[in-house]
C-alpha cells in the first residue's frame, strides 16, 4: 500500500517541462548550408556522389553561419585525391590572425572505388565535376558532387523554355480549382 503524503498537492503538480531551443536548420542537417544553383543551369547534371570534406575548425563555424558559396567551384581529380577548388568560405566572425583563407583548395574524401568511377567517368570529353550542394549530416560537412557536362546556348534556352511552360501549366491548374 502506498504512503500518504502529507501535502498531496505538491506531488501532483509537475514542473513544466523544458523546451529546448530550437537549432539552426543548417546546422541540424535539416537545411543546406550552400547550394550551387547556377550548376543545373549551365550543366547537364547526371551521377552524384556524397563526400566528406576536410576543413579546419573555423570553415566550419563559418558553414553554420551560412558564408559558403558554390557558384564557380568545382572538383579536380589529381594523383588518386580529389580536391575542391574556388570554394568560396567566408572568414568567421570571431576568428582571430588563425582564420582560414577564402579560396584556399579543400581535399574531399572519397573511398578509392569512388575515385577511380569518377576518373574514368571525367576522362571523357566534357565531363568535369561540380559541387551541387554542400551540407550538414551527422554533425559533418558534407559535399555533394555531380558529374556534369556543360550546357550549349541553345539547351539553355530549351531548359528555361521548358521551366516556363512548366509554371504556365501550373497556374493555370491554380486558375481552375479555384474557380
């Protein structure tokens, strides 16, 4: 039989429980933290490929305040390493005379099997390897590149027109549900 209490009351309240605060999205993994956009733009994009990269603690801290940029970098396969090139990290906010270069070349770890499927893959012509996104997942930044091969004037202006008439289709389903 279970012992009275002598004031009930002060154990049936529970304590509120605590919310805990909320994490950013990129670095919870549920966000990228920098995304190439002009990549499937100017390429045709085809086999991807999820590898780490190697980065000093201040890149990091930098990729969680969103200062990465993709636009013009892309990966170069060299003496069975991979690298990525012209990715641009923005310095930390609170770094001191230890803080990283924007630009400097970044190595991307990749199994063996990976690198040689992508060397082989690039060795024909006008196949190179741009980074598409890069991200958080496990607490580690990861980079996802596309084996891609560049565009011509004339599929650019294919794709857009079919983006295009895309968003036309779509608005006009709009326009009809609801009426």
């Amino acid at each position: 039989m279970p012992r009275s209490l002598s004031n009930p009351t002060v154990s049936a309240v529970q304590k509120p429980a605590v919310k805990p605060k909320d994490r950013d999205p990129v670095a919870a993994g549920q966000r990228d933290a920098a995304f190439n956009r002009s990549a499937s733009f100017n390429y045709f994009l085809s086999d991807r490929v999820e590898a780490g990269v190697a980065l000093r603690g201040t890149e990091v801290k930098s990729i969680r305040e969103g200062k990465a940029n993709l636009k013009d970098a892309y990966g170069l396969l060299k003496d069975g390493e991979c690298f990525l090139l012209n990715a641009h990290i923005g310095p930390f906010s609170h770094g001191n005379n230890m803080n990283h270069e924007s630009l400097r070349t970044r190595k991307l770890l990749l199994h063996k099997r990976e690198i040689e499927k992508l060397e082989t893959a690039t060795k024909q012509k006008g196949y190179t390897l741009i980074p598409v996104k890069l991200y958080f997942k496990n607490g580690r930044v990861k980079c996802e590149l596309a084996l891609a091969k560049g565009k011509q004037d004339w599929d650019k202006r294919a794709t857009e027109r079919a983006r295009e008439g895309d968003k036309e289709a779509k608005a006009a389903i709009a326009r009809s549900q609801r009426r």
